[in-house]
C-alpha cells in the first residue's frame, strides 16, 4: 500500500535549499551567470538530497521494513538495553544520496521515546547511546521494536516526529536524519531476518525481517 502523500522535497530541507537559491541569485544579479553556476548547482544538489518520494509499503503485516535508506552494516544478537532484553539488532548505514527520510519499521503504537545526550532505559539504567533519538514501537500482538537514530556528527541530529501514545502505520514518515547517519532497529530476539550484511535497502519498501509468532 501507498503512504500518505507529503510534499516532493521535505520541509526539513527548506530553508537550506532558500538560503542555497538567495545566494545563487544574488552572485548572478550582481557578478555574472558563469559565476553562478556553482551555486545554482548548489541549490539543485539540495534539492535532490532532500527528495521525499512516496514508497509502496508491504502489505505482509508481520513484515518489519527498512526505516531508512542505506547499506546493512551489522545484524547480531544483541541485549536491547532500552527494554532490558535480548534481541536481533540490525544497524544500517544511511546513504549520503539516498532520501534523509526516517519510516516506521512496524505498525502500532508509540509506547516510548528517548530524547537525551545520555539515554536511559525503563529502569532508569544508562543505554550506552549518547546522542540518538530512539522510540519504542509495540504491535497489536504486543511485538516490541525499539528505532534508534544516532547522531555521528553535528550536521546530522536526527529529529523523530511522533508522540507516546500516538498510533503510527507501517512505513509511515516519523522522523528525518539531515544528510543521514546511522540506525539501529531492535527487534524480538526470534525474529525470521530476511537481508544480509552488505545489502542496500530503501526505506518503507523493503522488509528486513518478519516477527514470529508460534
């Protein structure tokens, strides 16, 4: 299925595409087009780095979809410090080309966020991840997936845009990574994983793994 439709470049990108074009017209106003050049180029590289194109998301509703686009980097067992378990952690580099864009992996309800320079779990224990945004998404048959965002450098906070409590749809936009960064999705340790390390992935369409039940 298709998911709800949002503007072609996204707001995120705004006011660096604004600023990009004021400073392309400006130099060709008042030095010269040749000039200009570099910084109309500028402008259009923005534009399409900030693309926010529609994805056709699964249909399969135990289907976990890929958040991001981006390489997988690493897919291990993992303790999931934030829910205090053991689980699959797939961690997917982003792609500086593709979309910033950040999806649900999962249908269901928001249980919790993590917004802090030193995060910490339901028990009040530190999460060893400074500097990432996380939210804890629960299934109608209570799966749990934790989505976590990390910052690796200044130019690329991550930004999540859902509420605790809030209902999310799979594949559905819930946050952005400027000029992208790292992700990690926690899943139930006997989750069926469907990708390997090495393996380029695009956000909303394709699925990494399908949670199991018995």
């Amino acid at each position: 299925m298709a998911v709800a439709t949002s503007p072609l470049i996204a707001r995120s990108g705004w006011i660096f595409i604004a600023f990009a074009v004021l400073v392309a017209w400006g130099v060709h106003h008042y030095v010269g087009e040749i000039v200009a050049v570099p910084f109309w180029s500028l402008a259009v590289l923005l534009g399409f780095l900030f693309r926010d194109p529609e994805r056709e998301v699964t249909s399969q509703p135990l289907a976990v979809v890929s958040p991001v686009d981006g390489r997988i980097v690493a897919i291990e067992k993992a303790h999931d410090t934030f829910l205090n378990r053991d689980a699959t952690k797939i961690t997917i580099k982003m792609s500086l080309l593709g979309t910033y864009r950040v999806r649900s992996p999962i249908e269901g309800k928001v249980m919790e966020r993590w917004f802090s320079s030193a995060y910490r779990g339901r028990e009040g224990t530190e999460t060893g991840r400074p500097d990432s945004v996380s939210a804890w998404i629960q299934t109608d048959e209570e799966d749990d997936v934790v989505l976590s965002m990390s910052q690796l450098s200044f130019i690329n906070k991550p930004y999540c845009h859902i509420q605790s409590g809030e209902r999310i749809g799979h594949g559905q936009r819930c946050g952005f990574i400027r000029f992208g960064s790292q992700v990690n999705v926690f899943l139930p340790s006997n989750s069926r994983v469907l990708v390997r390390e090495g393996v380029r992935v695009y956000s909303g369409s394709d699925v990494l793994a399908l949670l199991i039940h018995t």
